[in-house]
C-alpha cells in the first residue's frame, strides 16, 4: 500500500489565530498570570509549547501544576504582555522605551525566540544616539552578537560620541568601556581625550573607583603631552594608584628623553587605529620650483592628503624610518623666500638633521651630521643610521661614512668606503650594508660596483657587480633579496635583483619606459615607484603615475597617478593615525574637560 504525507503551511498559522481568538473571547483560558494588579489570562498548552519556564513549572509535580492564578514577582506588566502578545502572534512589539521590559519578560519566561528578536533589533537599530544604552543591555542581558556589534560601533565612532552623547558613554557600563579602552583600533580619537573620559567615568559613583586602575591601566600615555601628564599625576581627583603612577612617569621620561625617542618604543608610544601610508617629501616640480609640502599616501585607496611641511625645502636628500620616526638628512637646501619670485635662490649642500614625529605631528631638529652631504644614501642597522658617501658643498666627494647612535645622540666616524663614490644607492640586507653604482671621484662613467658592510669594524667588501652601471638609482629589500630600480639614462629601463647568499644577480622585466628621479617605497613585498621623469622626444619630460612592481609576477601594474609631477622627492612608510580635527575644526569639537 503506498501513501505520501502532504504539508499544509495555513495550518500552523490558522491555529495559532484561532489561539488569538480564544484569548481574546477568554474561552477555555486555563490559567491566570497576575503581576502586581495586572491580570492576564492564558492558555496552559501553548505557554508550555512556548516558554520553557511554563512547561517546567506545569509539569505535575509542582505545585503550581494544580494553581489556577500564578504570580509573577519579578517581570513587569508591559514586559509580560508583549511576551504573550509574542506567544500567540508571533509578533514582538519592540522599541528602546520598553525593550528592557520585554528582555526581563523573556529572560525569566526563557522564551528564546523573542531574546533572539530583541538581540538583532539591537544590532539593525544601532545609533549615536542609542549605542551605549544598547551596549548597557546587550551586556546586562547577554546578547552575544548585540554586544559585539554595539562596542564595536561605539569604537569606531567614539570621536563622534565624545561630542554629541557625552552623557551616554558616561553612563557606559564597565566591562564595555574596558573594550573601548583596550582597542587598538580607536580612530581618531586623541589619548588626552580617551583619558579625561575614563577619569570623569570614574568620577560619576564611587563605586566606580575600584575599576580605575583596569581602565588606567590601557591609557597610552607615550601618546599625551607632557604638561598633561603632569597635571594628571599632580592634579588628578580620582586615586591613581602606585601602578598608574609608574605609568604616567614612564611616560615622563620618555618624554624628556627627547632623542631616544624612537628607540623606547613600546605599546603606550603605538598609534591606536594605525594605517600604513606612504610618505613623500623634498624634491618640486620643474614649472615652480621646491615643494613643501610633505604628503601621505593611501596606497590601499588611492588617496592623497597633506601632512605637513618640510623644515627645508630640499633635493638630493636622504630619508630613513626608525621607531615610527621619520628621519630627514642632507640635501641641498633653497635659500631666498619661495613666494618672491625676485629674489634669487641659491642652493647650498646641508649637514641638516630632522626628525618627524607623527605621534604629535612635529618636527625636532637633532644633531647634524659631521659632513655635508647629497647624493649620498643612508640605511638603518639596529638603532644606528649611516650616512654613506656623497657629494659636499664644494662639490667634492666623500669616501666618509658616519653613524649617528639614536640612544647617545652622538654622529661618529665608520670604516671609509674604498673610493669617493655619489650617486650610489643603499639598503640592508641580513644586517648587513651593501651599496651599489654611483659614480667616482676619478671616473666619468657610471659604476656597476656593489660592496657590503657586515660590521663597524669591518673592511667593505667588494661583490658580484651589476650587469648594468647605474647612477641615481634606488634599492630596496624584499623576502632578503635586494632589488635594483632605475637610476639617470638608463637606455634599457631594466632592474635586477641580488641574491647576497650565492653573490648573483639576476635580470627582470624592466618597466615599459625609463624612469629617473622618482620616490621608492615598499609596502607589503611591493615596491612602488612614485613620479619622477621620464625621456619622452629627446626631452625629460615629468610623470605622475604610481607603478607597482609585484616580485612574485615579475611584472609591473600602474596603480594610480599622483596629484603633482613631482620628482626628486624621497619616500617613506610610516604608520599614521586619522585625528578627528582633520575631519573636523578643534574650534568645534567639545571634548571631556580636564580632570
């Protein structure tokens, strides 16, 4: 005998109307929900088939099983009747005025499904001006995925609440302010402010204070001025402990330790919400002359946006990174005011060093090299920088290599190289130097010569040369192998690459046309050549496109183009946070007042 079974979908929907139907004439109501003065008749079956409180509590060895009127001591009346509006229609009335209520209702009722409505209308309504009651109840109540939408939504626009919803974050219960303290990614928010709302949090009960050296505790207190720091330790009405003190004088000195800076780098001196950007600087436009500006690029969206100003307008300089340090050395320098076209410039050859910091967006100027240098290069080795050959004033040549200590803030003299060489360029490779190219003293033609430096006390040593002489050229390091890119009038346009275990290099694809004077950086194994020139009809015309070169292809891609035919500039990666008065004016953010 066959069968088949048919589903019928009205079915279920049909018997829970004619439920409604029943509740609503109050026919064959079988129990009674009282809370407080409040009376609200119900049906036995579908409460147990709904809520896994009212099955256990009518199963037939209770003593409720046999009642007829059950109280309800700990939900409300409005909690309890949009549960059992939810029981027999399946629709939940939600809205913030009353969601508490109906969470206390279904939490004791244990009606999961209406926990589960409540815990994505949390997530689908979050707002400014909601997000930290909601994160309030999604931690109070246990809402997994409400709590992690809403302290996540909280972090990425603390810059904003700290303006529009003070009173909220106020509010904010601990264990969610905890994560907003501890994120790395906080954007655009500045320390001084995340530590004057942790300490006016810690104001607002006293019973708060026995959480203020967790929250302390996650202050990045490398990232304060100074003055704040002090005024905080002297000043502070909220108790800091022994702990948050050592902290805060830490911070002090590491302060006051100006030039050791990049060195004592640790988590409290780490950018929160830190983006990798490429830096451009030095160098100008052939129609107007030096650039100022120091730009940073987005090289993830393309875009472009001013830093701030270099100290001196410059070319043929040197630039290295070290601690998240920008480092800005040599060069020939304009002299004569850039905005009076009358006035003559003149450049002069600079033993210049300047650092940016872009922890407070400064610039210090330290202690000068012991020559004046362009066209030299300089590579960082552990915590010393090296300044490596190049031009002087006079236009004579340097074979003097120099190193600066960061921690003595002290230039000394290293091993010479074997020749007077410019127009080299450098880079590091397993702790150790090497330079390539450039041009000598008592040659006219261009080197192909590569030498390394293991040690200071070391000799240079002289390697496998180039299969290709270059002069102007730049280096860089990817996956401990040493790249070559393009230098001045390179017929062919080909780069190479150097293996310093078997001393070999090996030919690669060479761009679709030459390239000279441009900005080199590396971001995640791929090197970009920014702007520069290029020969175009027996002219050296100035480009602006941004070409990557991706080592595992062996091929070059056009990213994007820069905003200004820039060339002779020199680039660096830093990681930068966003502040909200680049999106705003300080004039109209409101900030916590000082504590």
């Amino acid at each position: 005998m066959s069968y088949f079974l048919s589903y019928c979908k009205a079915h279920c929907t049909a018997v829970l109307t004619q439920y409604q139907t029943l509740r609503s004439e109050g026919f064959l109501c079988d129990i009674l929900l009282k809370v407080k003065e409040n009376e609200f008749p119900a049906h036995k079956s579908l409460l147990a088939c709904s809520s896994d409180y009212f099955r256990a509590l009518f199963k037939s060895y209770t003593q409720e099983s046999k009642a007829s009127v059950i109280h309800l001591q700990v939900v409300s009346p409005t909690g309890l009747q949009h549960i059992l509006d939810f029981i027999y229609t399946s629709l939940l009335p939600l809205s913030f005025e009353s969601l508490e209520d109906t969470l206390e209702a279904a939490s004791y009722l244990q009606v999961t499904d209406a926990i589960g409505l409540c815990n994505q209308y949390l997530v689908n309504n979050l707002a400014l001006e909601n997000c930290c009651f909601s994160a309030n109840v999604a931690r109070k109540f246990y809402l997994p995925d409400a709590l992690v939408a809403t302290e996540k939504y909280i972090v990425n626009n603390l810059w904003k609440l700290l303006d529009l919803d003070l009173a909220g974050l106020l509010e904010l219960n601990f264990r969610s302010l905890l994560v907003v303290v501890e994120s790395p990614d906080l954007p655009m928010v500045k320390e001084t402010h995340l530590l004057n709302l942790v300490l006016l949090w810690l104001k607002q009960d006293k019973s708060r204070l026995a959480y203020a050296s967790s929250l302390l505790e996650h202050i990045r207190y490398g990232l304060i001025p100074v003055e704040e720091l002090r005024k905080t330790y002297t000043q502070s009405e909220v108790p800091l402990s022994a702990g948050i003190k050592c902290l805060i004088i830490k911070a002090i000195n590491y302060h006051t330790s100006v030039f050791k800076q990049p060195v004592l780098q640790d988590k409290s001196t780490t950018l929160r919400n830190q983006k990798t950007r490429i830096i451009l600087l030095g160098g100008g436009m052939a129609s107007e002359g030096f650039i100022t500006d120091v730009v940073a690029f987005d090289v993830y969206n393309h875009k472009w946006r001013v830093l701030t100003q270099v100290q001196d307008r410059v070319q043929n300089h040197s630039v290295c990174v070290v601690g998240n340090f920008l480092y800005v050395l040599g060069g020939e320098i304009e002299s004569g005011a850039p905005s009076d076209p009358k006035t003559e410039k003149t450049l002069s050859v600079t033993n210049k060093v300047h650092r940016y910091d872009p922890r407070f967006n400064t610039w210090t100027q330290i202690m000068g090299m012991l020559e004046k240098r362009c066209q030299f290069s300089c590579c960082v080795l552990g915590e010393d920088v090296f300044a490596i050959g190049g031009r002087g004033e006079d236009g004579s040549l340097h074979s003097s290599v120099e190193v600066y200590s960061i921690r003595r803030d002290r230039w000394t003299k290293a091993r010479e190289l074997p020749c007077k060489i410019h127009g080299h360029a450098s880079a590091i490779c397993k702790n150790t130097i090497y330079i390539s190219g450039g041009k000598y003293t008592d040659r006219d033609s261009t080197s192909k010569d590569l030498y390394s430096l293991s040690s200071l006390e070391g000799p240079w040593m002289k390697q496998a040369p180039m299969s290709i002489a270059r002069f102007g050229h730049q280096m860089a390091t990817i996956r401990e192998a040493i790249f070559t890119f393009l230098g001045l009038y390179e017929p062919f346009s080909e780069i190479e690459r150097y293996d310093p275990g078997l001393n070999q290099w090996t030919r690669l694809r060479p761009l679709i046309y030459d390239r000279f004077c441009y900005g080199l950086a590396v971001v995640e194994e791929t090197a970009l050549l920014i702007g520069g020139k290029k020969w175009q009809n027996s002219r050296e015309v100035p480009t602006q496109d941004v070409v990557g070169y991706d080592i595992d292809n062996d091929g070059w891609e056009e990213i994007c183009k820069a905003p200004l035919p820039w060339c002779g500039l020199q680039c660096a990666v830093l990681q930068l946070s966003e502040l909200a008065d680049e999106q705003d004016s300080e004039s109209q953010q409101k900030r916590p007042p000082h504590c």
